[in-house]
C-alpha cells in the first residue's frame, strides 16, 4: 500500500507577479527549487495564507536569485503580488519508505523571497 506524504515545502514566499496570459504553471526561482528538490513539471500545492485559496498546477524554473515567485494563467486570477503563499509537493511511497522519510522543508527570507 502507498501512502501519499509531504516531499517538498516552500514556506512563506510572496507573490511577485501574476501573468494570466501565460499558458499556465507557477515560476519559482530555480535556486529555491533545488533548495526544496522540487523538479520542472512537477505537481505544486499552493496555499495562499492571505485569502485562503488552495489550487494545483506544475512548478518551471524561474532565474536563481531573483526570488521569484509568479503564478501564471488562470491561477493568476487567484493571488494579488505581496501575497503569502506555502508551496507544497507530495510523493507516494510505502509506509515503511515513509518512517525514515524526511521532507525538504524550506524558509526562505520573507522579504525577498532568498535563502540569504
């Protein structure tokens, strides 16, 4: 039996920016990425601490150190720049894999969205 549990978590990141013309995804720059072992395409959880909206999309890198955080088309229409978000991955793995198992938890600066 698989169990799905937190693999990833990207913990208070600000929004800064909304592009609803673009065809869709979360930009997350790549340094954060790597720090969190998050991959391109992979399946994102965002949770948007200022107005409670919860959705799902697919994370692309965005340019390292430019703390970047930008939610693109339709998701766009659902955060404000200066928002708060967590980002969240899951992965499935058996109950055994899951007791030693133990997930990338980042807290990057809450002012620029780094890991200085």
């Amino acid at each position: 039996m698989l169990i799905t549990v937190v693999k990833s978590k990207i913990h208070r990141v600000k929004v800064t920016g909304a592009d609803l013309n673009y065809i869709g995804s979360i930009t997350i720059d790549e340094d954060l990425m790597d720090a969190a072992n998050i991959v391109e395409g992979e399946k994102v959880q965002i949770v948007n601490n200022n107005n409670g909206n919860r959705l799902e999309t697919y994370a692309i890198p965005g340019p390292r150190g430019s703390g970047e955080i930008t939610l693109n088309g339709a998701a766009a229409r659902l955060v404000a720049v200066g928002d708060v978000l967590i980002l969240i991955c899951y992965a499935q793995m058996t109950l055994e894999e899951a007791r030693d198992f133990k997930p990338s938890l980042l807290f990057p600066n809450e002012k620029d969205n780094t890991l200085t």
